[in-house]
C-alpha cells in the first residue's frame, strides 16, 4: 500500500515550482523599468527617443526575449525553457510576467487580482494627482527620500540581465538550475535597483518603492501556491472570487532583549544578539526555501514573522484573537523547535502564533501587541528540564550559570568566572571575532567609559503600535477628493438609498450631448468629397486666393483624416453615443447607470481611448491650420465681399463649417469619454472597479477588502450595523439599513476612498522606513555622536616574547594578549593619561578651552611622536596575581566605533551603549535626523529617548534591565496623548516645515500628511475613524484650519534619564498610566524634547563657568530640601530669594535672563522682576519648573559630569 504524502512533502516535493513561480511574480514589473513605460514618460522628455513601449503585455511578449538574446542566446533559452507545474496548475514562466494581460486565468484571477491589487489596484483608484517633476520617492510619511535618475530603468534593467547572464556562467546553473541559489541572487539585486524606483507616479502614492510593491505581492502569491499545493480544496473558490483569498502572519516569537538582560559583558549580550539573528535567518531558510510556505515579512526584537496561507491556522475559540498551526503542520513547527534547540544548545524556546486570517497585514500589530503575554507560552516541550545536578562527568556542580541560568557550573573548571562552559566559550568566540573585525563596534566595556568613568544605554523607541496596525494611516490622506466632506458624504449617502446622484445623471446627460457635436464633423466628409471633384469650376481668381491660404491643402489633409482608420473610430463614437442617448432617456433606475458606464467604459477603454486621443489631436492639428487662415484673410479688407466673390456654395459651407470645428474641438477636449465616471469622488476608482456590476457591488469591495479580519470588523461587529451584514458571504443587506445604519456605513466607506490605504505594501514601507532610521543613526554614529578622531583610535602593540591569550591590566590600563600581539581594551584616552608625559597631558585641559584646536594637537601627536615610543609593560592576567613583564612597541594603530549595539536596529527600537559624555550630541543629531525623516507626521509618530547612565564598572545586566524599563512598553499608547494649545504647536512644527525640499513643497505634501485632530470648531476638513472606536471618530484638518486658542491632541517626542548610583535606583524607573514618572521629585519625566531639550541646554550654558558651579550646588541643595519637605509653594518667596542671593543675580543680569528662559518667564534681566515673576506662578507651574531646574542638574552633573 501507497503511503499517502504528508502536505510538508508535498511542499518540499514541489519547492522549486513554487520557488519559479516567486521569482516570476518578482520580475513581473520589469516592464515598469522601461522609462516610455506609461506613466514615466512626462517626466523624462529629453529620452523620448528611447520610448518603445508601455504594457506589461507588450514588453513580455515583444522585448522580453529580445532584450535576454541581446546578453547571451543561453540567458534568452534559460528563460524560455522555465515551466511551472504544481500540479494543479502548469504554465510557461512568460506568463507570470505578463500580469493581468496573461492568456491564462490561473494568473489574470490568483495572480493579478488576488494578490498584486491588493497591493496596487485600491491605491491606483486614488489619487487623480501627478507628481510635479521630478519624479521623486518618498518615505511612508512624506518627507523626500531620493529623485527617480533615468539610469535606474533600462540600463539597469540591461545590468540586471548581464549580473544574472555572469552568475548563471558562474555557478552552472543553466544546466543545474539550484532555484534556491537563483532566487538569492535575483532576490538581493532587485532589491537594491526597485528600492530606488516608484510603483506609481501620482501623489501622494509615491511613498511605496517598486521593490515594496513587488515583494508583497511575490510574498502573497507565494503563500498561495503553498497553500494550494499542501491542500487546492480552496482553489474553485479563489478562482471565483478572487478577493475571498486571505492570509494569516505566523509569529516565531522569543524575547531579544531578555537574552541582551542575561550578558554580564558586552561580548555576551554580543554573542546573543548573533545567536538571535542566526536563529531568525536559519527559520528564515527553513520556511521561504525548504519548506516555501511564505516569506518574512518582519522582525523585531520579539521575532520574525511571516506570510502565510489562511489555512495553515487552527482558530483557538479562546477570544485571543490568536491562531496556533494546524495539526496537519505539527511537523513544520517541529522543524522550528529544533533550530532553537541545537542553535541554543536547549536554552530557550519561542512561542509559535498566528494571527487571524485577512486581506492585509493589519493583524501584525495585534501580533506584536501580545508578544510579552506570548513568551510566558513558549513550547518547551523539547527541552532538557534536569540539571542533572548529580552528575559527575565534569566534577561537582557547584551552581547554575550566572549567564543563561539553564547550564551547571563546576568546581574544576579551568577558569574563575562562575559561568558554564558554554557560555565561557561562546565569550572566547566573540573575542576571536573582534579580533578579525577590530574597525567595527567594541565589545570592551573599558573603550565605552567616557572622562567620569560613566556609560550611557541607550534606548531610542518609536511609539509604532498604531502604525503598524494601519491605524494611522486615517489621519494621512491619499485623495483629498472635493474638499468638501459634508457634500461627498451627502453623495455616498444619496448612492447608498438610490444608488444614483441626480446631479451626477444630469452633469453625464449633458456630457454625452456636448460629445455628440462630433457627429458634426462626420457630415464634412462627403461635403469636403464633393467640393474636391468639382475644383475645376471655380474661378481662376478664387483658386489663387484659396493657393494664397493653404486651404486647398488643409481640406487634403482633413479628407486625408477622415480617409484614414479613424474614420471608423469615429463611426464606432457616433453608434455608441446615438445609443446612449436612446437609453439615457429611458433611465429610471440606479444600477443601469452604473452599468452603462462601466460598459461605455469598457468599450473606450485601452485601445478605443488612444484612438480618441489620437483624433481629439488630429483635431488640434487642424483647428491650429484653421487659426492660420483665419488670421490670413482678417488681413483681407472687406473679408465679407471677398468671400461673396467665391461663386461655389459648397465652398462657402465648408469654409463656414471648418470655422465650427474650434468649437468642437474644445467641448471635446472639455471632458473626454474615457474620464467619465457616475459619481466625483474619485474619477478614477471605477477604472479599477470596472469588474462590477453595480456600485452596491462597488462599495462592498471597498468596505469588506478594508476590514475583515481585523479589529475593525469585531469593532464593527458590536455595532447595529453588525446584523445588516452577511460576514461569510461579505454581503450588505441594502434593503435592510436603517438611517443610522446609512450614515454610519457612509462615513467608513467615504474615510476607506480618501484615507491612505494600509495595503499590504505600504504597510511594509512603514515598518522599513523606521527600521531605516535606526540603521542609518548606526551606520554614521561616530559622526551623531562627534567622537575626535583620535578617540576613536585603538593600538596594537608587538611583544618581544609571546605571552598566555587573556586580559591583562598594568596601572589600570587594560590590555588582551594573543599570538605575540597586545591589543589596547581601555580608550585610548586612560592610555595617554597614564603612560605619555604631562605635555601630552595638558593638551586634555585644553580640550574644554579650544575644542578644535586640542583635538588637532592629540591626533597630531598619536600619529608622530606616540608611534615612535617604545613601552615596558608589567601585565598581570585577569584574576591572577603574577605580572609579566614585557616590552611593547607600537605596530598599528587601527580606528574603531566606540559604541557597542545591544540589540539590532528593529523597525520599533534600538539599543546601544556610549561614553556618557556624548549623549548631548546625540539628541542633537538625533532629533535632526527626525525631522529630516518625519516632519510632516510629528506628534503621530513619537519617538522616545531613554538614557541610563551608571558606572562602567557596575553590573550591566542591571543598565539593561532598567533600559527595559526606562522604554514605557507597558504604558497604553490612548495614555500618551496630550492636549496641546495650537500656537505652541505651530511654532515647533513650523520650525520642522522650513527646511523642506522643493519637491515637497510644490506637491503640497503637508495637506496629505499633516492633519491632526480635537478641530472641533472646523467641520469642513475631514470626519474619520483614527481607531476602531467610537471615542476615536476625529475631526481632522490641517493646522491652518484650527481656530486661534484650540487644541490639538499629539505624542510628543520625549526623553527620559537615569543615574543609577546604586543598583537599586531602577527602581525609581516606575511611570504612571500617563507615561510619567510615579516618582514625586522625578513626575516631571520624560520631558518633552521639542519643549525642553533647548532649556537643558540653556541650563548647561548658564552654569558653565566655575565661579557659578559653587554657588548652583548650594542652591540645588537648598531646593532639594524643600522639595523633599514639599515646601516649594509654602515658601515662594524663599525660594524667589534662594535663586536671587545664592546665585547673586544682582551682579549678573545675563544669568537672570538666561533663567527667565527656563523657566518661561517673561524675559528680564531686572532681578525684582524675576522675583516677582517667579513668585506669580501657580503652585502646579512652580513645582514643575523647580523640579525640572533640580533635573537639570541631575542630568547635567551626575549623569554627564558636566557642571
């Protein structure tokens, strides 16, 4: 008997099909990189000789293989000879790439409007604006991130072809194709070349990259196949109806930063954060190429997660709104657990999740919302649970590791630290790597202390939950439609009941009978014959004039028009318009309408529209020749009796009618055929959704493709709407609804046309588009930070005789020995303090003098003069009390990046450690960065600075663990909003706005971006649903529609700090359902940044000099007491006088106004004014600028050392 094949050996048996028809949906837009393609055109007129064509269709099947015979006949057969067979479906690769023009439907229905509209089709029904040139690609927010250069189409696309041609020679694969191999590499380079084209040349859509749109929908088509391949049940119903497709994320999740908490050094937190990524890469493998059931499509630092098939998922029934795999797939999560259990030699395990099946990504954020409830589940079912204390193999076990808390540590152990073996060596593996990489990051916690002996952690954290569940996105538009809410509503409203818009009947009746005066230039043709044949008659006198005029030559060239194949176009335009106004007359009902323009529609589509286009400029042509004449005989005196001379009637009748021809001309051009749609909101959505028959039809797409699957369709579920809809077979029961039922359902469907839609791509784009930030803040560190030059300087020594590998320390300078060689671990700076001469010393007190010129001089004397010394070393090992004496001469001197990256830069956050004496810079940078990248969405798009500050020396899992507190992920995202005054706002976003490009400014992105919300006196602008909430339905308009002295709700950007002196100030790191610090004398954290981060710095520059710094560390003390005593407002005038006589402001008038600033005074540098000033505040306002001033201080002399 035939075992029956598992669905996982299905999947493996049919890999390299699924992997062949991934890399076909992959090239499908390679037709789009031809710079004639459609919507390129305009926008690079200077290569109009380089236009060939502008359909998918016509590329594949006429360039296509030219252009691949071109490179090499081989390439050109590889690609000819690829077929698809998944058995339930078998086809030529040529036909994936020709889309939705393919002969066969497996690839028009799955394909093309299963998965690349989902992608494309919504968004190209939007916005009906062109981006003013030049073409530029944006990030999911607005701001500009690079123009479109004309070298990036075809010959990148002929680079393309040659790299694939060099690597197929290379590897062999012509005749063994290894698709998995193939796929890497076309994977890798259409990444790079998409990610700088644009998917569509409309505003504001051109935030999505080619290569966003092209991996959704690989990615989508992907997961399909695997799904049908494993179990085509499906397969009648998706070629149906293509939109009942769905798909479902599964979540591979484990806690990163809870692996980052176990390093008690940095080379441990290293060695996890490597671990981490292998696992991911190593699942990665497992389920896009082994078993292809989908890709990634993100991770973070709660794990990696993919696309997958809707029927991969067993719903739980536990309200969880989570899935786990079906039983089918017990295997596939086997697989998993076993990478964990090998790459972590069984330390630790991932919970496995799905989410809800839908028709986008929307439910990832739902995912990683419950990603800390999901690490309490991991599956441990393949894990050793006996430490085996008992055993004695290696000696008795004298504990369990400090590190990974799993493994035994033993008495005979050849080394002191109290750690296992595993883990001891893993450190030893990063040291070895450290020593192959000695340009990148340290793992040294000696190279990251600054001039106080301090370390910074950092945490920087996008707030991203509403984004990455699509949320925000309602508060961006991606079709301003009308500008008129009330009257768009009004419309959906009316088609709702109706199904028709009077008006919109009427404005298409008018149209319809301007269009028909085109039937006046049909009644030419046998008149202009006419007039032809009987030239002869006419008057010698008048066949001079008419020579005189060109007219004889403009009636040829018009019969020669007529004569032509548009003759016939025009015959087929007046049979279909006498029929339209047959039955236009006879409408009585809505969805007639509706279906006799998406038929008119239909017909004039392609190629009947180009032919329009092609008479409507003929047309032109002529009436410019007419123009000609006209002006000709205006020069004739006595037009009229001139013409009385021409004896031919016909003549005179044509000339008559020639004149008439501008007038058509121009109600023609008015409003073409091809751009006629039954309602304004968009002219454009129909040409999409032309496939249905009525607009019912129409809306229900728009409504379900927006929400199923998601927490808008339990919101919606809630609601009396709910029993008006037919979820399972996503119908609306029209007949049903009620008024209310009307104006609600309105309302979800006008925000779903006009929102930026949170298609599959976009969303992509947004989560890339943080991560991006990150990695670029990583990649340029050390000039964010502005670490000298010289700082970042490492020696390498030679020895005269080789010593044991190890740490070694000589006068509290740190060192490691390896094969001969001595490599410096503390900064460079502990090096040249300890062991060069006081000159060399003094050139550090200089540094606070004349930064520059110091720097210059240290730099100057490492690279000359340090270089030519030689050093006798006494070393002793680490834990050891022998010293080695050795002599040591300098034989390179290697530049490294003094930071070191707790976790990966991850679309939500990144985590680093730095010499705490930089963090000034950093928020500089930092907040630069930011605006560079997401002015137009400040306040919707938070960003967090966290900062933990403690001693080099003291336990660094106690700053990572308080760096996991310090990042709020406890606090509700609601919580964090805050009531802003107006004017406040709009000087900060003002600021941000002034350094735009041009290319933002002349498309107007700000009207498309930045809309914010608690307009309530402004109901002109737009009346959205921001979240699945009856409490979250906003007025949103842009700032300059908010009348003076409102509010605007924003998150604002802020930043939070921690000295931790002792182990126990994290505790202190406690926020309240605000997000603010529990705290008393610290419930002023976090702080603004765009509100204080400027009075921070104030502070610093006040107190700078050191006959200020005694007196500042007396008053702090005195207002530390009172505020202790919470006495602040009982003593106002004392602590007026305090500020006044310590700081002695009688005799310093630059002090006293540098303190009105920072504490919002009125600016003065009178002291009675300032105490009078000071004293006026309220209890709320005094306490929180005095806290603020003694956080100041906290900042600025305990974390920095700076004051």
């Amino acid at each position: 008997m035939v075992n029956k094949m598992s669905k996982l050996e299905k999947l493996r048996d049919y890999k390299d099909e699924i992997l062949k028809a991934e890399i076909g949906a992959l090239l499908f837009n390679l037709g789009k990189t031809h710079i004639g393609f459609g919507f390129w055109r305009k926008y690079f007129p200077d290569k109009a000789s380089e236009f060939k064509f502008s359909s998918y269709k016509e590329y594949a099947e006429s360039y296509f293989y030219r252009e691949l015979e071109e490179i090499s006949l081989q390439l050109k057969n590889f690609f000819e000879n690829i077929n698809i067979n998944l058995g339930f479906w078998n086809t030529e690769f040529l036909e994936v790439l020709k889309g939705g023009e393919s002969r066969e439907n497996f690839v028009k229905k799955i394909f093309f409007r299963g998965c690349e509209n989902i992608n494309s089709g919504i968004d190209k029904g939007s916005p009906n604006k062109q981006l003013e040139p030049p073409l530029w690609l944006s990030n999911a927010f607005g701001s500009y991130k690079r123009i479109i250069d004309s070298d990036y189409f075809d010959c990148k696309r002929r680079c393309f072809f040659d790299a694939l041609n060099n690597f197929l020679e290379g590897t062999g694969n012509k005749q063994n194709q290894r698709w998995n191999e193939i796929r890497e590499f076309i994977f890798d380079y259409i990444k790079e070349w998409y990610s700088k084209l644009l998917s569509d040349s409309r505003f504001p859509i051109n935030d999505v990259s080619l290569w966003d749109q092209a991996y959704m929908t690989a990615s989508m088509f992907k997961a399909v196949l695997a799904q049908l391949v494993m179990d085509n049940s499906k397969l009648e119903k998706y070629m149906n109806n293509p939109s009942s497709i769905k798909w479902r994320i599964l979540g591979i999740q484990y806690d990163k930063l809870g692996l980052a908490e176990k390093g008690l050094k940095v080379a441990h937190i290293q060695f996890y954060r490597k671990l981490a990524e292998e696992i991911d890469n190593e699942i990665k493998n497992l389920l896009e190429v082994k078993y292809p059931i989908g890709n990634e499509i993100y991770r973070d630092e709660t794990g990696i997660y993919f696309l997958v098939g809707e029927d991969l998922g067993d719903d739980l029934n536990d309200r969880s709104n989570l899935v786990k795999l079906k039983e089918d797939y017990k295997e596939l999560e086997d697989k998993i657990l076993k990478i964990f259990k090998e790459k972590t030699e069984d330390e630790f395990y991932p919970a496995i999740f799905l989410t809800e099946a839908s028709r986008g990504l929307m439910n990832l954020g739902y995912l990683l919302e419950k990603a800390k409830e999901n690490f309490l589940k991991a599956d441990l079912s393949k894990k050793d649970k006996d430490l085996c204390l008992l055993r004695t193999v290696k000696g008795r076990a004298v504990g369990v590791c400090q590190v990974c808390g799993t493994r035994l540590v033993y008495e005979n152990r050849e080394y002191e630290e109290k750690i296992c073996e595993t883990c001891y060596k893993r450190r030893k593996g990063r040291i070895d790597n450290w020593i192959n990489n000695l340009e990148g990051e340290t793992i040294w916690i000696d190279e990251l202390k600054d001039n106080n002996n301090n370390i910074a952690l950092i945490t920087l954290k996008f707030e991203l939950q509403d984004w990455l569940n699509g949320n925000m996105l309602n508060s961006l538009l991606g079709n301003r439609g009308l500008e008129n809410y009330d009257n768009e509503l009004k419309k959906i409203k009316e088609l709702i009941r109706n199904g028709i818009i009077e008006e919109e009947k009427n404005r298409i009746l008018n149209y319809i009978e301007n269009y028909s005066d085109l039937n006046n230039l049909l009644t030419l043709k046998n008149e202009l014959e006419n007039f032809t044949n009987n030239t002869d008659n006419i008057k010698n006198v008048i066949i001079n004039e008419l020579k005189n005029t060109e007219l004889k030559k403009l009636i040829s060239s018009f019969i020669s028009f007529f004569n032509s194949n548009n003759v016939s176009d025009c015959d087929y335009v007046k049979e279909k318009i006498d029929l339209l106004m047959e039955k236009l007359n006879k409408i009585r009902t809505s969805n007639e309408l509706f279906h006799l323009v998406k038929k008119l529609t239909e017909n004039m589509n392609l190629k009947k529209e180009k032919e329009l286009k092609i008479i409507v400029e003929d047309l032109k042509e002529i009436n410019e020749k007419i123009s000609n004449i006209h002006k000709k005989l205006l020069n004739v005196n006595d037009l009229d009796k001139e013409l009385e001379k021409i004896q031919n009637n016909d003549l005179k009748l044509i000339i008559k009618k020639l004149s008439e021809i501008n007038i058509c001309y121009n109600k023609i051009t008015k409003d073409l055929i091809f751009m006629l749609y039954p309602f304004t909101i968009n002219k454009e959505l129909l040409n999409y959704y032309k496939k249905y028959d009525s607009i019912y039809d129409f809306f229900e797409k728009i409504f379900f493709g927006s929400i199923i699957g998601t927490q808008w369709e339990n919101w919606i579920n809630q609601t009396s709407l709910n029993e008006k809809i037919d979820w399972q077979n996503e119908k609306i029961k029209w007949d049903k609804l009620t008024n209310e039922d009307i104006e609600f359902l309105a309302e979800l469907i006008l925000q779903f046309l006009l929102r930026k839609n949170p298609s599959p791509a976009r969303l992509r784009r947004i989560w890339e588009n943080t991560q991006e930030f990150f990695e670029e803040l990583e990649k340029n560190i050390v000039n964010i930070l502005n670490i000298p030059e010289w700082r970042r300087k490492r020696l390498i020594f030679e020895l005269d005789k080789n010593i044991p590998e190890g740490e070694y320390e000589y006068k509290g300078v740190l060192f490691w020995a390896k094969n001969k060689k001595l490599y410096l671990i503390s900064s460079i700076e502990d090096f040249l303090r300890t062991f060069v001469n006081e000159k060399v010393k003094d050139m550090f007190k200089d540094l606070k003098k004349n930064n520059e010129e110091a720097n210059r001089k240290i730099l100057d004397y490492i690279n000359t003069k340090l270089k030519e010394k030689e050093f006798n070393f006494k070393l002793i090992e680490l834990n050891k009390k022998e010293d080695k004496e050795v002599k040591a001469k300098i034989i390179s001197i290697k530049e490294y990046k003094p930071y070191f990256s707790i976790i990966k830069p991850t679309p939500i956050s990144w985590q680093f450690i730095i010499p705490a004496e930089y963090v000034p810079n950093l928020i500089d940078n930092i907040m630069r960065k930011y605006d560079e990248n997401f002015k137009f969405v400040y306040g919707k798009l938070p960003l967090h600075i966290g900062i933990i500050v403690q001693y080099y020396k003291s336990p660094l899992y106690i700053g990572i663990k308080a760096l996991r507190k310090i990042r709020r992920d406890n606090i509700d995202i609601d919580d964090l909003y805050q009531e802003t005054p107006i004017g406040e706002f709009c000087v900060i976003q003002r600021k941000k706005l002034a350094n735009q490009k041009l290319e933002e400014k002349i498309n107007n992105t700000e009207k498309y971006y930045s809309l914010y919300w608690n307009n309530k006196d402004n109901k002109e602008e737009y009346n959205f649903y921001i979240k699945p909430n009856n409490n979250w339905k906003k007025w949103i308009s842009t700032l300059d529609k908010f009348p003076n002295n409102s509010k605007i709700y924003i998150i604002p950007n802020t930043f939070d700090f921690e000295f931790l002196e002792t182990n126990i100030r994290r505790n202190d790191i406690f926020y309240n359902k605000n997000g603010k610090r529990v705290l008393e004398l610290k419930s002023n954290r976090p702080y603004n940044i765009e509100l204080h981060w400027e009075k921070f710095k104030l502070f610093k520059e006040a107190f700078s000099e050191d006959a200020t710094k005694t007196s500042l560390h007396k008053l702090i003390e005195k207002l530390y007491d009172l505020a202790l005593r919470r006495e602040l407002n009982e003593q106002k005038e004392y602590v007026a006088t305090l500020f006044i006589n310590i700081l002695k402001l009688n005799k310093n008038k630059e002090l006293t106004k540098k303190l009105c600033k920072i504490f919002d005074l009125e600016e003065t540098e009178n002291v009675k004014e300032f105490h009078k000033y000071l004293r006026e505040l309220n209890e709320k306002e005094l306490k929180e600028r005095i806290l603020m001033f003694l956080d100041m201080f906290e900042f600025w002399h305990y974390c920095l050392g700076q004051t």
